[in-house]
C-alpha cells in the first residue's frame, strides 16, 4: 500500500515544521517530521551515533540510513494505531531530501500536492534558523557556517527533488507571509485533497 501523502517543501527556516505541527492537529492529517525522529534517537545506538556524527557537521545522513529509519518508524506508528492510513494523509516534512531518496520512496508513498514554501529572502531564513537554535536547543542549527553549509546543501541536492514530480502537482506559497496567511493558503490547496480522499474511503 502506498500512502497518501503531501510534501511540505522549502529550504531550512521556510516555515515547514511549524506549519506541518500545525496541519497535524487538523482531524484527517498525520504530520511526520523527519528530524524530529532522527533527534528522538538514542544516542548510544548504532543509529543514532551515525546520525549525530553527519549533523554536527550540518551533512546530510545517508540515504539508505535515513529511508530504512523513516519506513520502520512510519510502519510502526501504523502498527500501534497512532497513524491511520486508510482515512489520515501523511504530511511529510524533510523528506525526501534529494532525487535518491524521491525514488525510494516511490513505492512508499503517493504524493498528492507538494507545498512549496518559497522565500526569496535569504537573510530571513538564517534569522529564522538562529531564533529556533536557541528557543529549542538545536546546536546543529546555531553555528553560521553550518546554517550556510544547509541551505548550499539545500539548492545543489534538495530542490532538483521538484523536477521528479509531476509540476501540477507543486503549489508554491510565499513563506514571507504571516504564518496565518501560510497557513490559509495551504488549506486552500489541501481541503479538495482532502475531500477527494474522504470520498475515496467513505464506506
């Protein structure tokens, strides 16, 4: 079974986990952020001691790491009920990350729309990224040369991801709007998702 999913997509400090935190709240949604799982690790397992070792260095975790991690904890969720496939879409935060993890993932996931949050402003980003250092504690992000090594990583692996997807399904959404203005243009975009899905199901 492939999931239904939508792709929350921009570069770090777009917005996405705040928004995908938000849409996971919304009844029908299930928000997945995959740093969020790699940072709940246990750093005395073998996965977690990789994990730490690329993101003290603001790199990316392998592919193959990163997809097996993600599908057994997906699956898992699904296993204890706290994921519902058949009436919940998967929103999808941080991944896939490049082409390669796009195309394992094809048999995993169906995606619907991908939510491109655009910010031209680069020095907001990096503002964004050093508040959230601080107010959560996460030392990958604090360090400039770390916030600059990510968003040259970002335009070089990760936004070659849109050209492996169908271009009508990519909306872009100014990420320099209020966080309310975001989100109301994201709901615009996912309620007929949304309803389509419902219909799908509907007994």
């Amino acid at each position: 079974m492939r999931y239904k999913s939508i792709l929350l997509f921009g570069a770090p400090g777009s917005g996405k986990g705040t928004q995908g935190k938000i849409l996971g709240s919304i009844p029908g949604f299930y928000h997945n952020a995959t740093g969020d799982i790699f940072r709940s690790l246990d750093l005395q397992s073998e996965m977690g001691r990789v994990f730490w070792e690329y993101a003290g260095r603001g790199q990316l975790v392998p592919d193959s790491l990163t997809i097996k991690l993600w599908k057994q904890y997906i699956q898992g969720m699904e296993m204890i009920n706290q994921f519902h496939p058949d009436n919940e879409i998967l929103v999808l935060d941080g991944i896939p990350r490049n082409l390669e993890q796009a195309q394992l993932l094809e048999d995993t996931i169906d995606v619907q729309k991908i939510i491109y949050l655009r910010c031209a402003d680069l020095g907001k980003m990096v503002e964004r990224l050093r508040r959230r250092a601080l107010r959560e504690n996460r030392f990958d992000d604090a360090k400039d040369e770390i916030i600059h090594r990510r968003l040259v990583e970002y335009e070089e692996k990760t936004r070659p991801v849109l050209s492996f997807y169908a271009q009508e399904k990519i909306e872009q959404i100014d990420a320099t709007l209020s966080q309310i203005r975001v989100l109301s243009s994201i709901l615009k975009v996912l309620v007929p998702v949304k309803e389509a899905h419902d219909d799908l199901h509907a007994p």
